[in-house]
C-alpha cells in the first residue's frame, strides 16, 4: 500500500431497460416493450435510487451523464424533463456536464429530440451498427439506412455539445469492401465522434445459440487497418480500443470509466463504482434487474454490494486504463489504487519483456503490439 486513496471525478449512469425488439447480439440489460413505457413510476424509482446513494457523493459533483439502455428515446420528453429535473433537485451538476442520450434511429424524432435538448441532453449516441439493408435485418434493427441518414443529419442541426454514430464491423458475412463501405458513409455524415467497434458473439443471446458466419481473424485485422486509416485521414483520432474523435469531441462519461473514476449506477441492473477514502475501501454495486423487481416498493433496490478486494484493484485498474491509447499516469494509479506504483512495475514485468508495455518514470504505455494483443498483456498481470 502507499498513500490512501484519493477520489477520483464521479459520474452518473441512468439505464432505462426497454427496448422495441431484442436484437439477437445484444447482452445487455433489456427487455422488449410489451405495452406502454411505466414512465411515472420508473422515473420516480430512479430518484428513490439516487437518493439512497447520495452518500456516495461526497460533495463531488458529476462531470457527466450517460442514459444508455435498452433504448432510451422509449421515453416521452415529459419524462425525461422530469428525470432531469429530479437528478438536478438531488446531485450537483458541473457547470460543463456532458449528459448523453443513446438513441435508436427508429425512435428519432425531431421535434421530440429538440425536447430532450431543452431538459438538458446535450450529447447524443445513435445506435447506426450498419448502413447495409440486409445486415440491418440480420442485426434485428429496427431501423432502415435512410432513417439512420435521417437521425445523423437531424442530430447535425439540434444545438448539440457533440453527437456519436455507433457502427459494427465483423458482421456476418461481411467483406473487407462492404465494412469500408459502411464505414465511409458514416464518415461522410460527419459526426464529432463515431464508436466503431467489432460485432462479438455473446453469452445468453440469440446469435450465441445460432450462430451466424462471421469473417476470418485475417478479414477482420484487414478491415481494422484499412478502416483506422480511413478514419485519421477524415480527422478522427482513436483514442480508445473502439473510439475515435475530432478534436474536443472525446467523449468524457467513457474516459471517467477507462481512467478508474467513481459512478453511480441507477436504474434496472445498473452497476456502481465508489471510492470511499476514509475507510480505504472501493465498492462495486448491482441493482435490481428486471424491471418487475426493481419496481416493487417492497424489495431493495440493491441486489449486490461488494468491497473490491486489494489484490484485485492492480487488475481492475489496467484493465479499464489500457484501453486508453494514451500514456497510463503512476500518479493516478497510486491515487485510485492506494498501490504502490513500483508493485505494479513489477506486474508488468514480464509485458516489458514481451515488448507490449514501455515505461518511463512517470507513465507506462501499451505498445502497437500491446494494442493489438490487449488481452495477452491482461493475462500477464494474472500470472
């Protein structure tokens, strides 16, 4: 151990689990609508929840909003308003707080959106994945390419700090030509920030019990290459795993998480990460997760609080930070961790040797081959 632990900025995370059709990738918290949005009711429980984790702020306030999903823009513009407003009556905001909204383009309507705006969103990420008709089906989006088109376009116009368009790579059946393809229409919409990351084949979803035929490992370094190079030359910057940005467009709720900050997680299965410094102690937290649950008065809203045990932080920490294409700084590994940042150099030891990390007196830093082989340099610290 070295000095205690220091805390980092805080955020806040918000799930809203409703989704108009699972899409057969997906692994996250969601569940097809059947009937109408509770919104009275889930925005009121989400307060409940914030407020039964105010302790946890410790007079921080939060830099940053994400309201993620399922799919978000389910919700009328009355309930977002309402939801802003509570967050605001409870918690501190910054004056510049970044508060994003995932949209689906299929949800997207403009005179709605321009309301989401008015209550406080100033960040949009849309959920594009492709701009291929077939794929699209195959994806189970509910959307069409001109509709995605239509709610970048429509994005450009709204009075916006920043929007991002989320794209797949590695669909099924997908060429080298068809992935570039998509990729210079998403480029030629102009978003601040696209998230371009490759479809995986996840656990407990459809695609896991039907797999479709994705491309080779060749294929897939092939478009990866092709399409970094697309994106630098269009003036986008990758500066994590799966993000690139223009200039002062880098999203700041992402960077909290990839650099060990603190969060708050409300909402159905939402997760939590709080630095408690006076009790050296991190803690990880899970609510509730189906919405019948979470929504009954008479239960918890927590359903797991557990302390990050001391030898896991070192892992936690890398494993979050070397996402970051940038220098990872020992001063604030020593003040997240409450580590020493010589126990960690000698963590990395054998990546060194491998030639994956590079260290110099006040950083370390993943290689090319680091960034490529990121999971290879994660089981070196398991060694």
């Amino acid at each position: 151990m070295t000095s205690p632990l220091t805390l980092p900025p805080l955020s806040l995370y918000i799930h809203i689990p409703w989704c108009i059709q699972k899409c057969p990738y997906c692994d996250f918290n969601s569940h097809k609508l059947t009937g109408d949005v509770p919104e009275a009711s889930y925005v009121g429980r989400l307060l409940e929840d914030l407020r039964a984790d105010f302790d946890w702020v410790q007079d921080r306030e939060i830099q940053s909003i994400f309201i993620g999903g399922g799919t978000p823009s389910v919700l009328s513009a009355k309930a977002i308003q309402q939801l802003m407003d509570g967050v605001r009556s409870i918690v501190t905001l910054s004056s510049d707080c970044e508060v994003t909204m995932e949209a689906n383009p299929g949800t997207f309507e403009t005179e709605k959106f321009s309301a989401f705006v008015a209550a406080g969103i100033n960040r949009l990420s849309i959920g594009v994945q492709s701009l291929q008709e077939h794929q699209l089906q195959r994806l189970g989006r509910i959307h069409n390419p001109q509709q995605a088109k239509d709610a970048a376009a429509h994005a450009s116009e709204l009075p916006l700090s920043s929007f991002n368009l989320d794209l797949m790579h590695g669909l099924p059946d997908q060429t080298v030509e068809m992935a570039l393809d998509d990729l210079r229409q998403i480029i030629a919409l102009n978003p601040p920030h696209i998230s371009w990351y490759q479809l995986t084949i996840e656990p407990n979803t459809l695609f896991a019990s039907q797999p479709p035929e994705l491309p080779d490992d060749d294929t897939l370094w092939e478009i990866y290459q092709q399409g970094h190079k697309l994106l630098e030359a269009a003036g986008y910057s990758q500066y994590e795993v799966s993000a690139y940005a223009k200039p002062g467009h880098q999203s700041r709720h992402n960077r909290n998480y990839w650099q060990y900050g603190d969060y708050l997680g409300i909402g159905c299965g939402a997760h939590s990460k709080v630095t408690l410094p006076q009790q050296n102690k991190i803690l990880r937290c899970e609510k509730v997760k189906h919405p019948k649950g979470y929504l009954d008065l008479t239960k918890p809203l927590r359903y797991q609080l557990k302390e990050v045990a001391v030898d896991d932080r070192l892992f936690e920490f890398f494993m979050n930070q070397f996402r970051l294409l940038e220098p990872v700084s020992k001063g604030n590994f020593e003040q997240t961790t409450a580590l020493s940042a010589e126990a960690a150099s000698k963590q990395l030891a054998k990546a060194k040797t491998l030639e994956l990390v590079t260290e110099d007196e006040l950083n370390w830093q993943l290689t090319q081959r680091g960034h490529r082989f990121l999971n290879s340099v994660l089981d070196t610290l398991l060694d």
